[in-house]
C-alpha cells in the first residue's frame, strides 16, 4: 500500500502519494474545505500511512475521520512533537522546516547544507556535515514583502514579483520591485556566504527564481518537504514490521 503525505501550509495545502521514498502523483489545494480535498484523495485508494503536516491545529472530528481512511495516521504539529525529538531535531520547529532538513539530511549524506524555502515565509535552515541541526532564521517570504508594504503604508501599490529587475529601481514601481527583490537575493547571499562549504539547496515556490539571481550553483528540489514527509511515513512502516 501507498503512503498518502498532506502538508496544510499558510496558504495552501499540499499532497502526494509515495512508496517508500519515490513521489507520486502531487496535488495542490487553495480552498476552504481541506478535509473534504483529503478526503477525495482516499475514496479509491487507502493509504497504509497518512501523515498530515499542518500550520492549523486539526478538530477531534477531524482527525477522527482521516483516521479511519488509513492503517496508520500520523499528526504532525506544535502539539505533536514526537518525531521531531526523534530525529534529534529541535521542539520549536515546524514541521515543514524539519521535513526538509531531514530530506536534505538523507539527499546529501556527509554534507554540511544551508536549506532555504521560499514561500509564505523565508526560512534558512542549517545542518553540519553529520547531518546535526545547527539553527536556523525566518523572516517574511517574497510576496508577504509586497503585501506589507502595500498595506503599512498608506502611498505604495501591491507590487507582484517582476519576471526580472534591475538591482536599483528608476522608478517608483521599480524600486519596489528591487527592493524587495534584491533585498532577498542580498539576505540569502549572506547566508550562504556564512557557511561557503555548504551545500545550498532550495525549495518551495521562488525557488528556481531566485536561484537564477545567485552568483554560485544551487540546488533547487521543489519537493523537498514532501521528501522529509515520506522519510517520516517510511520510517514508521519500517517499525511496524
């Protein structure tokens, strides 16, 4: 039996099937009945493991009911810290960060890495070369920047990402653009110059974008969480052999 992996984020909700560690079939979900997208998921087909990944705490009634689409169900939030002592991961992290610390930890074995994901907001997360979790930043993601601008101050427009831009604005749409966009681009070539034998690796929505902008090669997996989220169901499998 398959594995069925959802990841419920700020502003969407992710899910893929997986056997073992290969991805299968991905979906993503932007409505308000999360649940009944699950759901959907599983009237053909029912996993052996469900591992949810949620920002949002889950109802009794909830997880009552994804509970009886699976063999095994695993929930994974700020309640439901189990598995991240177990990977000798820290209590404070969320569990989208850790999936992709432990998905980098597995792609890059013997390698320090700086991982960062580019979504809702921007993190930047650090391992040594035995895999140890070092520490790690958060701070606003590229399209949360424009949004805030827009709306603490009372003369600037919503600005959406540029295909491409100058480093120095000319002009007030401009400015903003580059602003907010090398801004970034300068944030995580810091980071990376922090540690320059890590191995960069980049992930979620602007990842290939900004990927683009930096000086030194990267590596962009998009499913980066999805991989740290099958590690996990794959390894709770293996247990209950």
């Amino acid at each position: 039996m398959s594995n069925l992996l959802v990841e419920i984020g700020n502003t969407a909700l992710k899910a893929a099937w997986a056997e073992g560690m290969t991805l299968g079939k991905t979906f993503r979900y932007q409505g308000e009945n999360r649940l009944e997208f699950i759901l959907s998921l599983t009237r053909k087909d029912k996993p052996e493991v469900m591992v949810v990944s949620s920002v949002y705490p889950l109802a009794k009634e909830e997880m009552d009911l994804l509970e009886k689409e699976c063999r095994h169900f695993l929930l994974l939030d700020k309640d439901h810290k189990e598995i991240l002592l177990s990977h000798g991961l820290p209590s404070y992290l969320s569990y989208d960060r850790a999936a992709s610390v432990l998905a980098a930890r597995y792609l890059f074995r013997g390698m320090p890495c700086t991982i960062v994901d580019f979504g809702t907001t921007l993190s930047v997360d650090f391992t040594d070369k035995g895999g140890l979790y070092t520490g790690g930043n958060v701070s606003l993601g590229c399209r949360t920047r424009f949004k805030a601008l827009n709306r603490y101050s009372r003369a600037l427009p919503l600005v959406n990402t540029p295909a491409a831009c100058d480093v120095v604005g000319t002009s007030e749409l401009s400015s903003i653009e580059s602003g907010v966009v090398s801004g970034i681009q300068f944030e995580i070539e810091g980071y990376l110059a922090l540690h320059p034998e890590n191995v960069p690796v980049f992930t979620g929505g602007d990842a290939n974008y900004f990927a683009k902008r930096m000086k030194s090669s990267i590596f962009v997996i998009c499913n980066l969480v999805m991989m740290g989220l099958a590690l996990i169901a794959d390894g709770y499998v293996k247990k209950m052999v």
